[in-house]
C-alpha cells in the first residue's frame, strides 16, 4: 500500500520535534513514514527494551504506540499548534515479537480541541511477516506552541 508523504515542511516539523524526545531516542525508535494523519515508528528489538521473556516490553510498545498517533494528529494542525495526549487505551494482543516493531497511529477524526487516533503495533521479522501485537486508541488534545 503506497502511503502519501507530507509536504516537506510538515515532515521537517515533525522530525524536529521527534528529535527532541529524549525517549524515543533512548529506546532507538527513529521515524519510518509521515504523511497526513499517519505517521509510522520503528522500534528495533535489543536486549535494552526487552522484557524477562526476551519480548519488547509493553511500556516499549506502548510508547511508540503513542509517539505515533500524537505525531500523526501533529501533521493536520498548523505551527501554531503542539498536541499533548489526554488518554490512551492500548490491547496487548500478543508478545511482542520480531526484528522490529511498527508503529501506526492513524487519525480517526480531527477537531479544534480534541483527536482521536486509531494505534497499531506490529512485529516485524526479517523475512517481511508481520503480526500485529497490539492495537489502541488515543485522545490528544491541541494546543498552542509555547512560545520560546
């Protein structure tokens, strides 16, 4: 499936801000696809964010689980305009498994104040087989870009 790109401005404001999260670089989570109100992270499986059994942990999964969505509502609103996360829910379907994970955070529906994004996660093997190992959905709310 052919994804859309963002308009270059809308990309360079996404990836800038996502170089600022100290936790996804942490985990080594780097940015794979942004287009409007879809953006996709990639998580690759280490020893660091693992859990007992060997699988990615769930605060892992769950933190690109939101990275995403909240960068996928941030592609619809103008500089003005940051996101913060009011609420997530997120469905731990199976273990997190694979090379890497991919994370999916879709917007359901846009408004002034409040987004609603649909979040997946999927693990990744080498050869290309995806499972998807869990699935949510986010509330973010919009707000005005601190000023600096």
């Amino acid at each position: 499936m052919r994804q859309e790109p963002a308009n270059p401005a809308v990309r360079k404001r996404v990836q800038d801000s996502f170089g600022r999260q100290g936790l996804m670089s942490h985990l080594g989570a780097r940015l794979a696809h942004i287009g409007p109100g879809r953006v996709h992270i990639v998580l690759p499986a280490r020893p660091e964010v693992t859990q007992q059994h060997g699988y990615v942990h769930a605060g892992a999964t769950s933190a690109i689980a939101d990275s995403a969505g909240g960068y996928a509502a941030l592609t619809l609103f103008d500089e003005e305009s940051e996101v913060l996360t009011v609420e997530y829910k997120i469905n731990l379907l199976a273990p997190a498994a694979g090379d890497h994970l991919e994370a999916i955070g879709s917007v359901l529906k846009a408004g002034r104040t409040l987004t609603v994004c649909q979040l997946e996660v999927h693990g990744v093997r080498s050869d290309g087989t995806r499972k998807l190992v869990a699935n949510g959905q986010q509330t973010l709310i919009r707000v005005s870009r601190p000023v600096a």
